[in-house]
C-alpha cells in the first residue's frame, strides 16, 4: 500500500516536472520520500536528477550523498559526483593546493616535512556548501567521509582572550581559525613580538584536503600560526627549549579520544623540560665547580676568555651592538658565542640559557641592560657584565647595586648622571665606555642612482622612537579598566596634561622629573581624581611620561621646527608613518647596518636628537657615513653622557642649542661644503683611533682583568696551587 502511494507521487511529480513546475515536482517527491521512509534510493535519484535539470546542483549533491551511503547505483553515483561535479572543479583544486603548498614549503613556523605533488594525494576534496565538504580516495573514488564545520564550531569563544596561546585540534574551517587568531591576538609592547597559535592535525593527509580548497594566503601571512602534523610533529616542536608551551588547548568535540593523547603528551613534554632544567643545572655546576681557574685567568690576561653574548631579536639597536661584538670576537680570534631568539615567537627561557652555556661553557656572559640576578640558573662562578645602554627601571632601581654578585660588573656609557651615580654601584664593579661602532659597515659607499633617487636629501634623522602619541596610547591603556564615565574623564584630563607637557618641549624646555610630572597631573587631573588611582598606577604613569611620552617629544618637537620651516628632509623608522605631523616624510624603516650608512651618505647633515645623552652612537654611524652631524646640546645636569667629553665641538662635530641656533647651523653647513668635509674628516680620524668594536673588547677585557686584580689580589706569576678569586675575598 505505501510503495504504491509513494508511486503515485513520483507520477503526478513527473507530471508536473513536464509542465515546468520545479517546486511542485519537488514537493511531491519529497512527500513521496517520506513515505518510503526516507530511505528509497529510487526516489532520492529521482530528486538528484530534479535539481540538476534545474541547475540546482549544491543540494544535487547533498541527495547524492544520501545515495552513496544507501548503495543505490553506488558506482553511477561515483561516476556522477566525479563527472558532474568534481571534474568541473579539478584545475581550481589543484590550482589552490600548488599555491597554498608552495607557501607552506617556505613557511618558517611548522617541522620540515615533504609535500605531495597534486598527483600523488591520497584524497581529493569537494565542496558541497560553505560548511561541508566531501573527502573521496583517489584510487577507487571512494568516499570516505563528509566534513561538516557546524559539527566542530566551538559556540563558546568568549572563554579565549587577548594574549592566550592555545593549540587547537582538528579545525579545518578557516573562518574559524581566523575567528581564534582575531580573539587571542594581542598587540605586543615590542614590535616584532607575537605569541603562537598552534593548529594540530592527527591526519596530514585531511589537512591536506583542506589546502585543496581553501586560500590559505591570510593565515601564512599572520606570521604567527604553528602548523603541526601528528603527534611526532608536536614533540620535535616543543623539544625546543625557545617555543611556548599553550596555556589552553582547544580540543574537537567530534575526537575525544585525540583530545585525550594531546593532552597526555603536552603534560609528557612539559615534565621533560623541567627534568631536563634539573639535570642541566647539575652538569653546569659540576664543571664549573671544577674550573681551571688559573687557566680562566690567563685565558682573560691573554685576550682569549670564552665570551656568550645573550640579546633579544624584539630590541633594534641593541642586537646590532651585540652583532657587532661577536664580529669584533671572530676578527680578534676571540670564542665566543651568541644566544638570541630564533624566530618571533620564540622566547629566551630557563631552558634555553641553561642549554648554551652547557654547549658552550663560557668564561664571561655579556648582556645589555639586565643583571645576573635577573637570571638564578646562571651559575655565580661565571663572570657576567651587564653592558648598560638605556636607564631601565631595573638599572636605576636603588636596590640593584646590592644585589650584585662577586663576579658581576657593569660596562656604563654614564659620564655624567647624577641619578645612576647616586644609586651607588661600587666603583670598582663599573668599566666606563661609550658605545663603539663597526667601522666596517659605516664607511663611505658609492651609490648607485636607484639609491641616490631614494635616500638623497639635505636633512637625515633615523631613529625608531620619537613619536610621543604611542605614550598617550599607553598612558590610556593603563587607566582603561576603570568604569567607564569615570574612564572618560581620566582620559580626557590625561589628554590635557598630554598637550601641557608638549607646550614644555616647544619652547625647549625640560620636565625630566616626577615632581613636575606630579606637578602636571595635579593641575590637570586634580587631587580627587588622582586619589583614584592606586600607587603602583602612579609610578607607571611617571615612567611612562619620562621615558615613553616626554622622550619622544623632545626628539619630535625639532622635527616639527624643521617642517614648519620647510627644510628638505626625512624620517627613517618605525614611529613616523602615523605620526599626525611629521607623516609626510615617513620612509619607512631602515635597515640597520649598510642601509642606514648609505642613508646618511646620500645626506648632507645627520641630526643627533637623543633627549638625555649627547654621546650618542649616532654620532659615530653619521660621521663615518661621510655625513655632517649636528647633535643637540643637552643641559649639564640632564646630559648623561657629555659628547664633548669624547669629541671637540665646531672641529668634529656641531651642537645646537633650540630652535633659532638649530636652523642657524643647518643653514651654515647647507652653504659651506668645505667646513662640512673638514669636520667630518677629523672627526672620522678621531673615531677609527679610538672607537671600533675591536678597540672596544680589547679595552674591556683589560680594564676587566685589572678588577679583578685589585679586587681578589690575584697574581698570575703565584704558583699553580694559587687559590681560586672565586674564593677570596676582598681585602
């Protein structure tokens, strides 16, 4: 009885399909389907062919599907899906997978693998709609399964937020992993720095059917995502003592049981690090308790100690100042070593730092702008100097100096601060020594007139800081967690004393101290608002109107002397292309070495802006560069380290001091080539005598040596059963 019902509605379905009526036809055999119990391949091939007469061939290939699995005319089904469907989307396939291949092949953030050509896959995809697609082997054109993303969408990524590292399993949907990137992204403090997003794939071979059908071009270009394949893939990843482990894992609802050994070998991998932490630590100390030291001392006396230099890729003049030292060591046959991130989401670590000094076993650690004690798996028998480039809170922190060990001495570019000299690091733990230069790299270059077209212009300034609107930005960040009409007054107050401190700057005048900072504050926020914020708010704040926003406004202020005055010039670095005034003359970043020399060898003048050290290493790149420097002349008490200590004003270089004698400078070295080439030729004899890199080991190694001498009383020509200086004690 219900075969012939459904019967008569395939017939009065057929008749209405002759008529034109697509929707009745449809109807009728949908009611017929239901019926048969949805399970009549008779019926479900007779609505395939419905929709394809129709042009309806997305939900033609869904009800094709359905025969598949019911076996009706499964091999005509195949030979259908392949020729009526696949076929027609082949080439775009195979199109898509070269691309997306060809990218992963160069891509840095995945363990090297080889990648099929489009031939040799073991799937081939199709897409059904945006959120389905049909996996089916290549050698028999079987189907082996039907990816829907609805079934995987995580509903809940409220519980992710900004700065999470999360490794996900098994998601496929790009918009979805797009959607992760979006919610855990966060913008670092240091350009460069970003924090992975690991993609996890049990079966390469699935992965690989995505990369068929979808551009992965936004993803790659995110410069951030992991791609991991198999549980192999995720141990070799993580066995590197720089990667950060997730500190969530998004599993697949769909594999609970991959979720499970996911899990179980990240716990695995992590236990690991931490046993390897301690058996690193042991066979560190055991060497160095059982140091030759009397060979240690003659390795330093003859300029031959076993030198690791620890930097960061997320600094920019400070990795090439620690460049340029491990060139100086291997030109002067110094051993040396360097330990720096290998990529941007990798991270010095415990691990990391106790693993380079097994391999390499360092007589002496050099590191810039950070302490030992910062550091407690450095074991306390290897001589560490901390290089000091920038007045950092650690280094002006009152504490500091007593926390420094025996073997712990600081390289200080400081001649003349009154606030590091009162913190009171002892005399004979300070080598002072300004920052030299690579002589090689900044040297005089013939440009060709690509880079003449490019570079030429009457003024050069180069410099990464300078735009104080990225202070405002945190400045506003810090306060943003408050209610929110009472946030809008903070800020709007916080604006005001913005552009207070800027009226300063103008008119060339200094702040450069908390009390004035205070000063401002009060005036503009008033003492009911300020009691609002808590101590520790304050002493950010402090910080960053001296170092973040007061800095850099008295780098930009000249610069806009400059364009109010429509000199020629332009600005090298990252901060000026959305600067609100100074945008204009935005080239872009420089790279740091042979660019920025050629830079200024395609200039007339070099400007030295640093708001609070007039011996600037900028000094040395402009000089060498064939270029006249002029540098501004900074108040006594706020100068930090006089240029004029070092280098003869008006014979090798010129100072300015405001507006009116800045453009009067320019102006006369503009009109005076020949007072420009003298200058810049005495000055150059100047630095190659006294200030290279190579100068600079060899001078920091004696004067080292000379310490420790008068520090430990030790005397190389004492017999071989000398005592160690790691235990003595000062007289």
């Amino acid at each position: 009885m219900l075969k012939e019902e459904w019967e008569s509605y395939v017939n009065l379905a057929q008749e209405e399909d002759k008529k034109g009526n697509f929707t009745n036809a449809l109807n009728l055999l949908n009611k017929a389907l239901v019926i048969s119990g949805d399970e009549c391949g008779d019926i479900l091939y007779k609505i395939v062919q419905l929709m394809l007469k129709y042009n309806y061939s997305s939900e033609a290939l869904s009800f094709f599907i359905k025969c598949y699995k019911l076996d009706y005319l499964k091999e005509a089904t195949k030979r259908k899906i392949l020729n009526e469907f696949y076929l027609l989307t082949c080439q775009k396939n195979k199109d898509t997978y070269l691309n997306n291949i060809e990218k992963l092949k160069n891509y840095e953030y995945k363990v090297q693998r080889e990648f099929p050509e489009f031939e040799d896959l073991k799937y081939y995809c199709l897409c059904m709609d945006d959120n389905r697609y049909i996996v089916f082997e290549k050698e028999n054109s079987n189907i082996v399964k039907v990816i829907n993303f609805n079934n995987s969408k995580n509903e809940n990524m409220e519980q992710f937020n900004a700065g999470d590292i999360v490794l996900i399993i098994n998601e496929f949907n790009n918009k979805q992993i797009l959607e992760y990137e979006r919610k855990t992204y966060q913008k670092e403090p240091i350009p460069g720095m970003k924090k992975p997003l690991y993609l996890f794939y049990s079966d390469f071979e699935f992965f690989l059917c995505s990369a068929q059908l979808f551009d992965l071009a936004e993803i790659f270009d995110l410069k951030r995502l992991v791609f991991l394949f198999g549980i192999n893939d995720v141990e070799a990843w993580f066995a590197h003592s720089q990667t950060q482990n997730p500190s969530l894992i998004q599993g697949n609802k769909l594999d609970i049981e991959m979720n499970k050994m996911v899990l179980e070998k990240m716990g695995e991998l992590h236990n690991n690090k931490l046993n390897n932490i301690v058996k690193l630590q042991t066979e560190i100390d055991y060497y160095y308790s059982n140091l030759d030291l009397l060979k240690l001392y003659e390795r330093l006396k003859n300029l031959r100690p076993r030198i690791l230099f620890i930097t960061s890729r997320f600094t920019t003049f400070l990795q090439y100042c620690i460049r340029d030292c491990v060139l100086a060591c291997t030109n002067l046959n110094i051993p040396c070593d360097l330990l720096i991130e290998e990529s941007d989401i990798y991270r010095l670590s415990s691990l990391s730092i106790l693993d380079k000094i097994n391999e390499f076993k360092p007589d002496l650690i050099i590191m810039i702008d950070h302490f030992a004690w910062e550091y407690p798996v450095v074991n306390n028998k290897i001589i560490f100097i901390t290089w000091i480039q920038d007045p950092l809170p650690q280094i002006m922190d009152v504490n500091s100096p007593s926390k420094l060990g025996d073997l712990n001495f600081i390289i200080s570019p400081y001649t003349s601060y009154k606030e590091f000299d009162e913190l009171g690091y002892p005399e004979g733990k300070i080598i002072k020594y300004t920052i030299p230069v690579n002589h090689r790299i900044y040297k005089y270059y013939k440009l060709n007139d690509e880079e003449i077209n490019k570079y030429s212009t009457d003024i050069t300034y180069i410099a990464n800081g300078g735009n104080a609107y990225y202070g405002y930005e945190s400045l506003i960040t810090l306060v943003s967690s408050r209610d929110r009409q009472e946030n809008d007054i903070i800020i709007k107050r916080l604006k005001d004393a913005f552009s207070m401190l800027y009226d300063v700057c103008r008119q060339g005048k200094y702040a450069y101290s908390n009390q004035k900072y205070m000063e401002i504050l009060n005036k503009c926020l008033g003492g009911t608002l300020l009691s609002t914020l808590s101590d520790k708010e304050i002493e950010w704040m402090l910080y960053i109107f001296r170092f973040e926003i007061e800095y850099n406004m008295h780098i930009s202020v000249p610069l806009e002397w400059l364009d109010e005055s429509k000199y020629k010039f332009k600005l090298w670095g990252k901060s000026w292309s959305d600067h609100p005034i100074l945008s204009k003359y935005s080239m872009g970043s420089a790279s740091n070495g042979e660019e920025v020399s050629k830079i200024y060898n395609s200039s007339k003048i070099g400007l030295g802006l640093s708001p609070y050290i007039s011996m600037h290493y900028r000094y040395f790149e402009v000089i060498l560069s064939n270029c006249m420097y002029i540098g501004r002349s900074i108040p006594g008490d706020i100068d930090t380290s006089k240029i004029k200590s070092f280098f003869i004003e008006n014979k090798e270089m010129l100072l300015f001091d405001g507006k009116d004698d800045m453009f009067n400078k320019i102006d006369y070295c503009l009109n005076n080539s020949p007072k420009r080439s003298e200058i810049i030729e005495l000055g150059t004899a100047s630095v190659l005598e006294k200030y290279t890199y190579e100068g600079f080991i060899r001078n920091i190694l004696e004067m080292l040596v000379d310490r420790l001498r008068n520090i430990y009383k030790f005397d190389i020509e004492e017999s071989a059963d000398q005592k160690s200086f790691y235990n003595l004690h000062e007289q």
